[in-house]
C-alpha cells in the first residue's frame, strides 16, 4: 500500500463533479437538459417540482462542480452541460482504474 499525503489537482476536479452528480435533484436538473441545449433558471424552475430558490441552489452547485456552464444575455443566465469537462474528469478515472497497480 502507498501512502498518499495529497490529493493531485486533477482528481480534485473530479471530486467537485461526483460531489454536485451526487444528489438526485441535481441528477434530475442534469439529465433535463437536450443535447446543446441552453435553458434559463425559469425554464429548469418549470421542467421541475423544485423552487425557484432550490433549483438556484443546484445549479449553483452543478457549475461549481463543472457539470453547468452559464452565460448572462441581457437579464437571463443560461445553463449547459459543459460535455467537455465530464468526458474528460471521466475518462481520468477510467485511465486510473486501468492502470498497473
């Protein structure tokens, strides 16, 4: 066994996303939207039985985590799912899992 004293930054990234993937609501706000699509908060608030204020919450959570992207145009924020950074914080673990250990 080695000892591990610090987490490398790569997997810190990581632990953020499987943080925000953990929690069903944010899950369920995640898998609502369509491929490139870009929604406002009022139309992830109406696609969900959450408030307005706990959908906020999570998505705030989801972009700190990477999983959202956000852009203000005029008075709106839109959300999309940053594809890059999970394909990527993915494949990261699926490289450690296959290594030689």
């Amino acid at each position: 066994m080695k000892t591990v004293t610090q987490i490398p930054d790569p997997w810190n990234a990581i632990s953020e996303l499987f943080v925000a993937l953990g929690d069903a609501h944010r899950q369920r706000i995640l898998l609502s939207f369509e491929k490139n699509e870009r929604l406002t908060i009022l139309q992830i608030v109406e696609g969900s039985q959450l408030s307005r204020t706990a959908v906020t919450h999570h998505l705030k959570v989801l972009e700190r985590g990477g999983a959202l992207q956000s852009e203000k145009v005029g008075r709106e924020v839109y959300f999309w799912v940053n594809q890059s950074l999970m394909q990527q914080a993915l494949q990261d673990v699926l490289d450690y899992i296959k290594q030689d250990i």
